[in-house]
C-alpha cells in the first residue's frame, strides 16, 4: 500500500469541513439572534402603543363624562370650565409646559383641585372650540396625529 492509495480510500471529517460548518452555524445563530431582538422591539413598542392609547382612553371617558352632563362651557385664560346645573364647574387646565391637564371643581367661588387626568398621557397639544351644544376638542398624543372629538352637553 502506498502513501496515495491510503490517503483516498480514509474516511471522515477534515478540519476544512468542520470551519466550513462551523462558521455557517455562527452566522445561523447571528441572523436568529437579530431577527429575535427586532420582534422584541416591534412587541415592546406595540405594547407601548396599547398603554398610551388606555391612556387616552381613560382621559376621554373621565373628560365626556363631564362634558355629557354640563350644560354649558366658558374659558377663561389657559382654563376650560364646564358649567354644571348645580351650580358648580369642572375646571380643566391644560399645561402645555408640563404637557398634561389637571382638573379642578369651582363652587361657590372656591376651587378645589382634583388632580390629574391625564395620568400616563403626553399631551403634545391641546385646544377646544366651544359651540352652543357642545364642546369640540383637537389634540394630539405623543407625537402622534391630530385627533378630533365633539362632546354634546346633555345637561341642557
């Protein structure tokens, strides 16, 4: 037997073949680790998006339930009051500084203050227009588009 003929007739794994898949696992493993980090982002951003807008939600409910049963609305500088039938308003107060709007009561020339509700919400903007029988809000959220409401008073 010579030195050619058993060199042909080995079998096996040659140290080129093991780099060879070696670096094509490294490369598998690389692509799966980047395709998991970018679905990580997209769910922890879609999971951001659901909280701003429960957010936005629970503002827009506490903020129509006011409206619903008001029967009229004035302003008075940076302040929205709702006038109620029982004498009292609903006083909301948009700091474009703070990028919030606190809510307050006012009766009998006294104001109370509430707190916040827009806990949790970045009000970029915030504007209303006041009608006859109703209020109309414009307003935008975390960069967001603007977004329009019109409330109907029912306390009339």
């Amino acid at each position: 037997m010579t030195w050619s003929s058993a060199t042909k007739n080995e079998k096996g794994i040659s140290l080129i073949e093991i780099m060879i898949a070696s670096q094509i696992i490294i490369i598998v493993v690389g692509l799966l680790s980047l395709a998991y980090a970018f679905l990580l982002g997209e769910w922890q951003g879609t999971r951001d998006e659901e909280k701003i807008l429960l957010y936005e939600r629970e503002f827009l409910r506490y903020f129509s339930a006011d409206v619903e049963v008001a029967s009229s609305a004035r302003h008075s500088g940076n302040y929205l009051y709702l006038e109620m039938l029982d004498g009292t308003s609903q006083r909301y107060n948009y700091k474009p500084s703070a990028k919030r709007i606190d809510r307050g009561i006012d009766k009998d020339g006294s104001e109370n203050y509430l707190g916040r509700v827009t806990a949790g919400l970045v009000l970029d903007d915030f504007r209303y227009n006041i009608y006859d029988h109703g209020l109309e809000i414009i307003y935008r959220v975390s960069g967001s588009a603007e977004r329009r409401h019109y409330y109907r008073f029912n306390g009339l």
